[in-house]
C-alpha cells in the first residue's frame, strides 16, 4: 500500500476517448485526484462519480483534475459517462497495471466469497507528483465532499 509524502507512480491510460493520460501530463499545472472505484454503472460507483461531477467547478476552483479509474474498457466509460452525464474524466486500465501499481487490486470478501477485485481507494497528487493523500476501502457516499475538504484545507 501507498503512504503519503513518496511520490506517486507514473502512469499511462487511456481514457473514455481512447486519448492517452498520464501523470506527467498534470505536472507543475495541475493536483491529481486519482480515484479508483469497481464498476460502471453500479450503485456506489455512480453515487461517488455524481458526487465528484457535482463538485467539478469546485476542484477547478482549486487547480485539481478529477481522474476515475476501473478496469472496464473505453466503450463501458462512454455508456457511463451518457448514462449520467458524468464530466469526469474516466481512465480504462484493462490491463490492471494501474491498479496494481496503487496497490488497490487486493483479495475482497462478499458473502463468505474471496475474490480479487478493485478496493475502492483515492489517492491526492500535488503538482509535484507528490502523494498527499492516500486511502483505501473508502465508502463511496459523501467522499467526493471529503477530498475537496481536504484539499480546501491546504492539501
């Protein structure tokens, strides 16, 4: 698991419009939300991705991009983001590297069943690539709110 104060890992997705996004992209311009949620179009996930496109401004307000992250592939983000006209910007890692490079592809129980999956996790990167946030298995509902606290209060 990641820890604040080390830098974040690169990285390198692709996004809802199969467009190239990576870290390196936001450097010394932008702070990073980096989100990682289970599923499209599942109730807690749609939940956190309203939240956070409600709060939009807000993080612009604050020199933060929000990123979203799963494992579905580039058309699941799309039907996603139309579903519920989400302005978020959704990164497609298929090949779970950038789950695992964030440590949130982790062993999860459901009903006395163990399977590997997506820990719901957020992690906040300053314009220097920096970690300042860093927390898994957060609940979906009211985290939105909690991360522009956060940052408000100084990152």
């Amino acid at each position: 698991m990641l820890s604040v104060n080390q830098p974040a890992a690169d990285f390198s997705s692709s996004d809802q419009n199969n467009n190239a996004v990576s870290l390196s992209d936001f450097a010394q311009q932008k702070n990073v939300v980096l989100y990682f949620y289970p599923k499209d179009d599942t109730s807690g996930c749609t939940i956190e991705a309203n939240q956070f496109t409600a709060m939009k401004d807000q993080f612009d307000q604050l020199d933060c991009v929000i990123l979203g992250v799963s494992k579905d592939n580039a058309q699941s983000h799309c039907d996603f983001i139309n579903k519920f006209n989400l302005n978020l910007t959704l990164l497609a890692d298929t090949s779970g590297k950038l789950c695992d490079d964030y440590g949130v592809w982790q062993d999860k129980g459901k009903d006395g069943i163990t399977k590997m999956g997506i820990v719901r996790s957020t992690f906040v990167i300053d314009k220097n690539g920096i970690l300042k946030y860093a927390k898994y298995g957060v609940t979906a509902d009211g985290h939105a709110a909690e991360i522009l606290d956060f940052i408000k209060a100084g990152l």
